[in-house]
C-alpha cells in the first residue's frame, strides 16, 4: 500500500515555470534537466511498484528526514515484515563505466565524474538507522540503487555493490514479493511516525533569480508549456497541441503558479489580470472565478484572495 504519493517538488515546479516564462542560464538549464529527469524515473520506478509488488507491505515516496540536525532524502522507502528497503532511484542514461578502485563512475562520452549515488544511499541508510533508534525501532534496513533507464549501460560494473539494472528491477521486485509478509501495528506506528517527521519541502534549492517584471506573462498550456491559447466559451483551447482545459482550472492553475513564485504578493483580480497576460480579456471573468474557487479577505478595492 502506498502511504503517500509521489508529487514535483517545489523546487521543481519553481524552476518548471521560471523555465517557460524567462531564459535560464546554461547552469539553471542542467539543473532544471537533472531535476525533471531525476522525477521521471522515480515516477516509472514507482510504476514498477504498483505493477510488482501486491504483498503486503508500506511504501512511502519521497521522505525528507533530519537527525541531528543533519537533512537526507528517500526516493521511496519500503516496509516488509522483517526490514526496511530503501531505494535510491537514479535514471542515468547512456554508457558510464565504474572505477573499482576509486569506487568512481565517469560518463563514457567524456570522462565526467558523476557523483557516485553509493555514497548517497550509504549515508541515508545511516541516518534512517540513527532516526530509527532515536525513536525506539529496532527493524534492520536494507538499501538499494535502482538504475531506471532502459538505455543506461555501467560498464566494469561491480557485483558486490547493491547495484539494480534496468533488467533486472522486475526480478528483484517479483522476489520482494514473493516473500511472506504481514504488516502489524508496529509497522503502521513505525510509517506513521516517519510520515509525521516529514520535512516535505527542501530548504535547499537552487533557484535562479528572478523579478515579477522580467516574466512572460500569460497562461501556459498544462500539456506542452506554450502560450499559445484561446479562449473559446469556456474552455482556453491550445493552438499548439489542441489540448483544451477549462477556463476556471486554468485560471486557477496560473494561480497557483503566481503563489508559487510570489508568496509574498497578493492575489487580487488585477494582480491575476495581469499575470494571466490578457489571455482572459474580461477582468469580470477572473473576478468570477476568484470569487467562486477561492475565499475572499477584505471588500472592494482592496479585496484579495486566500
Ligand atoms: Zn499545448
């Protein structure tokens, strides 16, 4: 059973919009890139879970947790009977090689050092038993990194590191699965305590810098990122794949960007008007959804929105 589901995270989300509306720097580019795929392949490896694992047991995605003060982060943390799993979800592409001696992998095309996700893995192990202890659990933990990506190839591969390849990820699940298991009570204490330690959202994010002045305006479409859309009756209808969504979730979905990236505006019609880029012509229409979806602070003039 999945306890909680996997969702972009705020940094993503920030960056994914800040993407569409100015230009990033070549830096603020990769990191979108690493992010965006970072979340895809959690989001296929979860897939995976959905589609091999029915016995008995609690997953929970996307864990930030902190012990002594120290922040670490779980792609998705498994519990069965007698362990816990965690897994660490890379979705690396294309030829890397491994170097034993170093314990280093390199990109093959040109010789770039990755960094090598078997440290990370090791210390969240860590920490979680630290966490665990702290909190009176005595359940052993087991770790893994699961390469997600049909096209990764790791050449000189090592075979004693927890190391999973795309071909062998039914395998290892089918076999998770087979293995008896039966959640008690101590297990749900066990999920619902990390869950309640949740940080959620990171306090560590690169964000590139960014003024409400200097940002496209206008709706973006849900499906391809353009701009380009219409309003027809009630639904704004994208010229560049057709997709149609209403106007109200649309509005409101521009809201939620708007909040996104300035938290400390306020949401009024006019505020909205303007972020929405005239997409919406009629300032009435934006009033009327704002009105209907959101609660309203104040009167009048100097009415806004929670
Ligand atoms: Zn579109």
């Amino acid at each position: 059973m999945i306890l909680k589901n996997r969702e972009k995270s705020r940094e993503l989300l920030m960056i994914e919009s800040l993407n569409n509306r100015m230009k990033l720097s070549g830096k603020d580019k990769t990191h979108f890139y690493n992010l965006k795929k970072g979340f895809e392949g959690e989001v296929l490896f979860d897939r995976y879970i959905v589609e091999f694992v029915k016995c008995d047991c609690l997953v929970i995605n996307d864990l930030l947790l902190q012990v002594n003060q120290t922040t670490f982060q779980i792609d998705s943390l498994m519990i069965i009977s007698d362990c816990l799993i965690v897994f660490e979800v890379k979705n690396f592409e294309g030829d890397h090689y491994y170097e034993a001696e170093s314990d280093k992998l390199y990109t093959n095309s040109r010789d770039v050092e990755i960094v090598n996700p078997l440290g990370q893995l090791m210390r969240a192990e860590t920490l979680l038993r630290k966490l665990l202890q702290n909190n009176g659990f005595t359940l052993p933990i087991k770790s893994t990194i699961v390469f997600v990506n049909p096209a990764f190839t790791l050449y000189q591969a090592p075979m004693n590191k927890p190391f999973v390849f795309p071909t062998q990820i039914t395998q290892l699940l089918t076999q998770l699965d087979s293995k008896p298991s039966r959640m008690t009570n101590k297990h749900k204490i066990l999920a619902d305590k990390l869950l309640s330690l949740d940080l959620l959202d990171s306090p560590f994010k690169q964000i590139p810098e960014y003024e409400y002045d200097h940002l496209k305006k206008g709706i973006t479409c849900a499906v391809c990122s353009s701009f380009s859309l219409v309003v027809e009756g009630q639904s704004c209808v994208c010229l560049s794949c057709d997709h149609k969504e209403s106007v109200t979730s649309a509005v409101l979905r521009s809201v939620g960007e708007f909040r996104l990236l300035f938290p400390e505006r306020k949401v009024t019609t006019m505020a909205i008007y303007d972020w929405c880029g005239g997409v919406v012509e009629s300032r009435k229409r934006i009033q009327r959804i704002l009105d209907t979806n959101l609660k309203m602070v104040g009167k009048f003039r100097w009415a806004s929105f929670e």
